[in-house]
C-alpha cells in the first residue's frame, strides 16, 4: 500500500499524482523571473480591466437613465398633445352646437325650412341675375371714375370722347363702304 491509497481506483490514484505533481512544480515555476514579471502584467491588466468594467457600468446606468428620461419627456408630450386635442375637439364642438342652435333660432336652418331642389335653383338664377347687374354697375362706376372731379376738366374729358368716337364711327363707315365695294 504506497501512501495509504489502497482502497482507491487507479485513475483516482493517477489524478492525485497529478495535481501533487502540477502543484510542486507550479511553484517553481512561479519563482522565475520572466513568470512573476508576467503574472505582475497580468495582474495590472486585470486591474485596469476591472476599472474599464466598472466605467463602463456607469455608462450604461447613465444611459438608462437618460433613455427612460427621455421615454419619459415623449410619454409626457404625447399625453398633453392628446389632452390638448381632446380640449380643442370638445371646444369645437360645442362651438359647432352654439352654431346651429343660433341658426336655428334665425330661421337659417335649412333642415327645418325644408328647401326643395326647385327653391335652390330659383336662389341660384336670382344670384346669377344680381351678378349681372353688379358687372353692368360696375363698368359705369369705372367709367365716372375715369373723370375728372373738376367740372370743366370733366366737360372737356366728354367732349375728347365724343370727338373720339365720332372719328372711330367714321372709319367704321368707311371700313364697311371698302368691303361693300370689294364684293
């Protein structure tokens, strides 16, 4: 029985051997001068990793706050926008009722008079008829307008005009006589 290992399986036996094998030579190895060199790098660069990990933690608390601030400031927005539509649509509405209630109390409710297709289109020839007689008003006005306020300029402003129209006459008549004798 050699170390009092008697009873154990030998894949057992070889694993103990093994790891006492690893563990005294990882000492030794451990005492080299290249090895603790490196093992001081590494552990600097552990250290320097862990403070990267740790700014970068903090970063990402910061953005999480910041994105449910700013999912907030929309939910925010949105519900106002909402409620200020729901106020407008309400004020319009009531807006809209004040308005047919005061038609309806001016006899302008056309539902209530019952206007038949007929009654419409004798409104619309009236308006047609009315229009007519605003164009023939209005070229007259704009003809006086093109007098002068003063009695003696407008007397004379007549007389260019007639002047002006008897010689537009007069070619006229001749225009017609020339075309009479050519055919």
């Amino acid at each position: 029985m050699v170390l009092g290992v008697a009873d154990t399986q030998l894949s057992t036996l070889h694993q103990g051997l093994a790891q006492s094998h690893i563990e005294a030579t990882h000492w030794k190895t451990l005492q080299h001068p290249d090895h603790l060199s490196l093992i001081e790098r590494l552990d600097r660069h552990q250290i320097a990793a862990s403070q990267d990990l740790a700014q970068l933690q903090e970063l990402k608390r910061q953005f999480e706050e910041h994105r449910s601030t700013v999912g907030d400031i929309e939910l925010r927005t949105r519900r106002r926008s909402a409620e200020l539509t729901r106020i407008k649509a309400k004020e319009d509405k009531n807006q809209l009722q004040d308005l047919c209630q005061s038609q309806q109390r001016k006899g302008l409710d056309v539902e209530a008079q019952g206007l038949t297709v007929a009654q419409l289109d004798q409104h619309e020839q009236e308006v047609a008829e009315l229009e007519r007689q605003v164009d023939v008003q209005t070229k007259s006005l704009t003809s006086y307008q093109a007098i002068p306020p003063d009695f003696m300029l407008a007397r004379l402003k007549v007389k260019e005009a007639t002047m002006r129209l008897d010689e537009l006459t007069a070619e006229h008549e001749a225009l017609i006589r020339e075309l009479a004798d050519d055919l």
